[in-house]
C-alpha cells in the first residue's frame, strides 16, 4: 500500500470482513460521501481501526454514523453488518439513551471518557442482554480541529463480570446459608437472596414427597405481589412432560408457559401457580427428585444462561445447606436427650475416656462444686478430692482402669460453699464387641446429710441427758418472757382504760378550779390558796394519769427527727439543779450517732424520770452519767429478748453507782405502781412510763443492776434512715383571745367537759355551738346561716360516729373547715402505731385555759392542711 493508494482510495490493501463490505458499499449515497473524497482525518483514523486487533467502532459526523473493525463486529451480534455505515441511532436504539450523552459530551467537551465494567443493555441475539465493557472515547478531529467524530475502543468483559459476579453471590450464599442452624430458615434465606438478587417475584425451596407424587413448601419468598406458594401440592397435575424433566435433573426454563412445550400438559396446575415465566432446577439424589428450587416471574421472561447458572448454583448450596443443617438438628437433638436424661437425675453423672480422662459432667456436678465448666476435665478431677481421701480414691480408680472391675468407694468432695462433703463415687465401664474398654461412666452421690444424721444421732445418744436439760431450761425461760410480756399487756389495757376515765373526771376538776381562780376576788386569800392546793393536786393526778398512758402505751405520740446528742447537751442544766448538789453529773457523747424519730417531749421526761430514780438511789451523793451511743441488736440478741426486731440502734444509757436492784426488784421493776420507796415518796410510774413510751416508739429497753455496784437503764430506739430534716426550734407559748366574728363548733358527749369547754371558748371571745353528738354537729353544719370556722370535736363519742368519722363528714359539707381533736386516751381513729396521723391536731385532756386558748388560736391561723384520706 502507497501514499498514492491511499489518495485514491482510503480502503485499499485493507483485507477482512468489514474491508470488503465497505468496498461493496455505495458510499456515495451516504452522509459518509464517496470514500475518495473522504477527509485525510477520516481516512487515518480507518486506516487505523481496519489494522487494528482492539474491538473498534468510530460514530462519524453528526449522525453518528458506525464504522467498525473485524474485532468488534461480534460484539454487536446480528446488528452487523446493517450497522455499517448507518446512524447510530439506529442499530443501538435500545440503548441509544444511555449512550448518546457518552457521545454527545466528547463531541462537545473534546475529553476523553474512561471506564471499566461499563455496563450497557443490549439486543444483539434472541434474548435482550446486559454486557459489560472497559471502554475508551476519545475525539477524532478533522483538518481544521473540531471535533468530527468519536474513537470508541472498547473490550467486552461480560463474561468475567458475569463469572465474578455468580462467584460473589454463591459466596454471600454460602455465608448467609451458614448463619442458620434449621432447615426452614435456609430455605427461606435462600429463596430471599436469590429472588431479590434476579428480580423475580417469587423464589422458594420445595421438597418432593410422596414417590414424586407431591410437592411440599414450608415458607417461600414473595416480592410482595405474588402469593405465596407455601402449603402442600399435587405434582402429576403439571403433566409428564415437566415429571420427565424433573426425573431426568435437567433445569426447567419456561420463558413464557403459554407458548412453552413443557407447560402444555399442565396448564391448569400452571395457570394455578400464577407465574408466566420460572426457572426450575429439580435435585436428583440418589436416582430420585428429592426437591426443587425454583424462581418465578409475575410475567414472561427471556431468561439469561446467567440467571439459569446462578438458580442452579444455588439450588445445589441449599440442598447442602438444608442436609447439613438437618444432621446437625440430628445431633443436638440426640445431644439434647442426653443432656436432658443425664441432668433430670439428682446425682452427679461423670464419664471418662478408655484411659480414665475425664471429658463429660451433668449440671449436678457443676451445681454441686460450683467450679467453671470444664475446669475438671482429665486429672484435674483428683483435685477435688478431700487431701486425705485422694490418694484412697486414685488407687481405687486406677485398679479399676486396669481391671475393669466396678468402681465404688466413699470419700469426701469439696462443695462450692468450700466445705468438704462425704459422696459415694461408681462407675461402670462400656465395652465393644471385641471386649474392649470404650467408656467409662460414673455418679457421684452426697450422702453427708446421712453421714451428719448418723453422726448427730451418735452425739444425741452419748448426751441425751444434758439436752433434755437443757431444752426444758431453755423453755422455761421462753414461758417466763411470755408471761411476763403478757402481764405487762394485761396491765397496760387496764391502766388505759382507766386514764381514759379519769382524764374525763380531771378534765372537770381542773378546768372548774381554774375557773373558780380567775373567778375568786383578791381579799379571798383563803379560798384562792385553797383552789391551788386543789389545782396543785388535780395537776399532780394528770401527771400520773399522763404516765399510766404512757405505760399502756395509748398516748398519742408527736415524733420528730432528735439528735440524741444535742437533746441531752440540752438537758444537763435541767438535771443539775434537778439532781442536786451532791450527785456529779457526767455526759459522754459518742461520735457521729444517728438520728432517731421519737416524741422530743417524752424522750426528756423518760430521761429526766431515769435521772430521779438514780438520785434517790444515791441518798449520800454518788455519780450520774448519761451516755450516747450507736449499737446493732443481732439475731442472737433478739432471740433471747421478745419484740426485740434485728438492727441498728442509738443508745441512751442512764448509770448511777447507787444502791442497785435485787433480782426480785429487778423482775417487777416496769409494772406500774411498784416501788421500793417510802410511802408518799414515788408513785411507781416512772419506770413504767420509760417503759410504755420506749416500745410505743419502737424501741427497747434494758435494765442491768447489781446490789452495792450500781444500775444502769439503756433506752434503744431505731436508727431514723434516709435525709431529716433540722430539728425545728420550740415555739413560744402564748394565750391568745378570740373574736365573736369566729364561730367555734363544740362536740362533746360529758356534759361538764362540754359546759368548761364552751364556757372557756365564749370567756376568751369567740361565737360557739354545741352539739352533743356527730348527727347533731352534721344537723348544725348543713343549715346554710350557720357560720363555723373550727369543729372542736372529742374522738371518743356515742350514737356510732366517732371524732375522725364527724370531720370527714363535716369537710364534705364546707371543705374550709379546721378541726381541733381532743382525747383523754387515745384511739386508732386519729392515732396510728403510736403516732398522730398526719395534718391531725390534738389536745389531750385535761387540758387547760391557756392550752385550749393557745390550740384554738393556732389551728384557726395556721394554713389550712388538705384532709386525710
């Protein structure tokens, strides 16, 4: 070939298929003109792909007309050799949207497109393919440098894609397909990826029963749009054309079953299924279809060799799958059994190899020594043994190994509690046909607690004698702490209820004396001296009525957060100049003591009463000390003292180097009325007194006392948990008066508590009502002129009602009502465990002016307080 050959005609001495039909061509009839007077740009770049082995194709001019080399002709299928020459447009239509912007952008840019796996939609066969192409596009310019056409060298990598593509999936397969341990869940799983990986609508796993008679679906996968095929199907309704191919294995692709051979004897079965075009591949194993993995598509579908390979491949990895994971559901189960018959039984089960290591215990085992699991595999079980029992134990099992001979002996374990406990050890071994050693298998029984009985009855036996002795001690001691809590119950019931009454009666007399004081003129010295003997007296009797209630345990109590410490800090001047010159009053605090909840009132006057008690026991002078403490009172302390709960305590000791207590005393020293003084010089309530209001707050206390050396009194009262809040500072007591625009409202079943009380409330100026019983308070209070602003009510009361049951009543009929309780003994109406309930306001009888007139002035200022309940 010349340069002269070339000007004449650009085609000349090219050999080839795509040479040759473009020499047959009229050309001249083209945009691309008579190839001699094509341009020297055109003519280079044909010269250069015609010699080319690279797949080559130039799109020319405007139309991008196609000229191509030999190379890649097949790449374009049944377009060549019409292609040649013409648009583009018009041989690559279906595809022609997604590569005109490709042309167009190097046409207009001038740059060169580059990329690898490049994928395209094709049409250049029977069936519609995607490919796959590493391609180059770069700009052909013309003589004078536009750009006059496109340079497309390009090399198919369809098949490699498509290889690494069906690798990746089978991979992702087989890693999705190991993560499930049953049969079901991989079918599904299976049917899932491979249906979402080929776009089909329905994907599913079926196995064949029935000498191939039926077809059996557990779960398949659907797109959402296709029913789901799951359930039990006839297969001999799909005709035998479909019965041959399934015996045979070969892979079932029906493109479209209207028109497919194989659908033909069975298109009512196929019609039923709802899917125009499927992929089949029945799994022949061992001469037989044992199953099908299928994939269906909601309409026809020219299905790729690709598409068929990836089906078959997964087809064959389910299977597996499937087997394998049904030989394992095989093996647990079995396991299982096993597992579940060996750990039902209460002994320890072990087994060893033929040589004695051991590699198998049951739950008891583990349970038993409470040792990791594995942990004594091989020898490490001899470290389980008692020191003294292992080398017993080892000869006994290693003459067994030998011998074969049945393994039994006794010896002791360590437990998890790390105590040692006595077992029986036996084992038999497990031979083969030929006689051989395979196994062994062995329990391990406890028998301590019939080793511990048999040693305890041999103890009980030698010292029957002394236990019989002791145990009557012991329970003589238990009848006399129950009798004497008994007694002291008996004795509180009583002397409640007679406070109760005798509060009424005082209520009377110290309210009419007072009276008759404020009454009396000045001249009447000896009257008036004479009614404050009678207060002076009536006083005193409150004050024992006051102690017989705190004994009884009826007193209502106001508890608060004390800090035991400072209460006592706060008292040492009152008991000095109460115990007086000759008794040395020492206090000993001790450090960070906890806080307790009690009545601050009461805890005093129990201090103070202890402190009296030890001045009179020190008629020649003595010492005095009160002490603060934390403690903790244990089981065992509980145990020997009744009513004694288990806990932490704060501790206030009263000790006095005195005369003490003899035993006789000591047993009789909390019951009320008794005293070893002088008639005239106790009551016998104040040790009483200690003592109800200690257990009505929760407490407990002790009494320790020898003859010459002293007495010691300890009150326990239960730690206060949790935040508290400061302890408020005393209000100052006044006597307020009253006003007639405020309206008091007196219930009151005595009739002279009732007359002192209204007599009082009108002196001091208020309005007031009275009402003998809760029907006649309520009667008052609904008619609607009838103004009140506090019900003054007793608790105690006839006719049915009591104080609490008349105040809720009443705040129903006017929700701003005060209420003002009063009681001579006190009532689980308002009074809970020994407490007032809270928002509760209380005065006890008998009470005075000044404290009525206090009360009444506070509940009417004070904020009103949301009822109970």
């Amino acid at each position: 070939m010349t340069d002269g050959s070339l000007a004449t005609d650009p085609l000349r001495g090219f050999s080839g298929e795509v040479a040759t039909l473009l020499r047959g061509m009229d050309l001249a009839a083209t945009p691309l003109g008579d190839r001699e007077g094509w341009p020297q740009s055109l003519r280079t770049t044909v010269g250069l792909m015609l010699s080319a082995r690279a797949q080559i194709v130039l799109f020319w001019g405007p139309d991008y007309l196609a000229l191509y080399n030999d190379a890649y002709a097949p790449t374009i299928g049944d377009k060549h050799p019409r292609a040649l020459g013409r648009p583009a447009r018009e041989n690559w239509s279906e595809l022609w949207d997604d590569l005109e912007p490709l042309l167009r952008s190097v046409r207009e840019t001038g740059e060169t497109y580059h990329a690898e796996d490049r994928p395209f939609y094709i049409e250049r066969g029977e069936r519609p393919e995607t490919v796959w192409f590493d391609i180059s596009y770069q700009a052909v310019r013309d003589e004078a440098a536009a750009v006059a056409g496109i340079l497309c060298i390009v090399s198919e990598q369809t098949k490699r894609v498509l290889t690494e593509m069906r690798l990746n999936f089978m991979v992702e397969l087989s890693d999705r397909l190991r993560a499930h341990s049953d049969p079901v869940s991989v079918k599904r799983s299976a049917a899932e990826l491979v249906g979402r990986k080929l776009g089909g609508g329905r994907a599913g796993y079926a196995e064949i029963v029935d000498e191939a008679r039926a077809f059996v679906i557990d779960e398949d996968w659907t797109d959402g749009v296709m029913a789901s095929l799951a359930g039990r199907h006839d297969l001999s309704a799909f005709g035998e054309p479909l019965l041959d191919r399934l015996r045979s294995g070969a892979v079932i692709r029906i493109d479209d079953v209207a028109a497919d051979a194989v659908a033909q004897g069975g298109q009512e079965a196929f019609a039923r299924l709802g899917a125009p075009g499927m992929v089949a591949v029945p799994l022949v194993k061992d001469g037989a279809p044992r199953a099908v993995f299928y994939l269906h598509a909601a309409a026809p579908r020219l299905w790729t060799d690709d598409e068929v390979e990836i089906v078959a491949g997964a087809a064959e990895r389910t299977w597996a799958a499937v087997e394998q994971a049904r030989a394992e559901q095989l093996v647990v189960a079995s396991e299982a059994r096993f597992q579940a018959i060996a750990n039902s039984i209460d002994q320890m089960i072990w087994s060893t190899q033929a040589d004695g290591y051991h590699d198998y215990y049951n739950d008891r085992w583990y349970e038993f020594t409470g040792v990791p699991y594995g942990s004594t595999d091989g020898a490490a079980w001899n470290g389980m043994f008692h020191p003294e029992d292992q080398e017993r134990a080892w000869s006994t099992w290693r003459r067994s190994l030998e011998t074969g001979a049945p393994y039994h002996i006794e010896y002791r374990l360590r437990h998890r509690s790390g105590q040692y406990r006595w077992v029986i050890g036996r084992a038999q071994c497990v031979r083969d046909a030929a006689g051989a050693i395979v196994r062994w298998y062995g329990t391990c029984t406890d028998i301590h607690d019939l080793k511990t009985a048999e040693a305890a009855l041999r103890e009980l036996n030698e010292t029957l004698e002394a236990r019989v002795a002791s145990a009557i001690a012991e329970r003589r001691t238990a009848e006399d702490a129950l009798r004497q809590a008994q007694k002291m119950e008996s004795l509180g019931q009583l002397t409640g209820g007679v406070a109760h009454d005798f509060n009424n009666l005082l209520q009377v007399v110290v309210g009419n004396l007072e009276i008759l004081r404020r009454n009396l003129p000045e001249e009447s010295g000896r009257l008036r001296r004479a009614a404050e003997n009678a207060t002076t007296g009536a006083n005193r009797a409150a004050t024992l009525t006051q102690r017989l209630l705190a004994f009884s345990r009826r007193q209502p109590l106001a508890p608060q957060p004390i800090d035991a410490n400072r209460l006592v800090t706060g008292m040492a001047e009152l008991l000095a100049r109460t115990l007086g010159e000759t008794i040395h009053l020492e206090t000993v605090q001790g450090a960070g003591v906890w806080r307790v909840e009690a009545d601050p009132n009461q805890l005093e006057a129990a201090i103070l009463n202890l402190a009296v008690n030890a001045r009179d026991a020190m008629p020649n002078g003595g010492k005095l000390t009160i002490e603060t403490s934390n403690t903790h009172l244990d089981k065992a302390y509980a145990a020997e003292h009744v009513e004694v709960p288990v806990g932490q305590y704060v501790v206030v000791s009263v000790s006095d180097n005195g005369s003490g207590m003899t035993k006789e005393t000591l047993a009789k020293a909390f019951e009320p009325f008794f005293t070893t003084k002088e008639v005239g010089k106790g009551t016998g309530l104040g040790l009483s007194m200690v003592y109800g209001f200690v257990k009505q707050s929760g407490g407990h206390v002790k009494i320790y006392s020898e003859i010459g050396e002293g007495t010691t009194v300890k009150i326990y009262l239960p730690r206060l948990m949790g935040e508290t809040p400061e302890e408020a500072a005393a209000a100052e007591a006044i006597v307020p008066e009253g006003s007639r625009s405020e309206t008091v409202l007196v219930v009151e079943d005595d009739d002279d508590v009732r007359m002192y009380s209204v007599e009082v409330l009108r002196e001091l100026g208020y309005r007031v009502l009275e009402a003998y019983d809760g029907a006649s308070a309520l009667r008052l209070l609904e008619r609607p002129e009838s103004r009140v602003d506090l019900l003054f009510t007793d608790v105690v009361l006839p006719g049915g009602m009591n104080g609490e049951q008349i105040a809720k009543q009443a705040r129903e009929l006017r929700p701003d009502l005060k209420v003002l309780f009063t009681t001579g003994y006190a009532r689980n109406a308002i009074v809970h465990h020994g407490r007032l309930d809270v928002g509760v306001e209380l005065i006890t009888k008998p009470f005075t002016y000044a404290d009525l007139a206090a009360r009444i002035r506070d509940v009417l200022d004070a904020p009103r307080k949301p009822p109970r309940g």
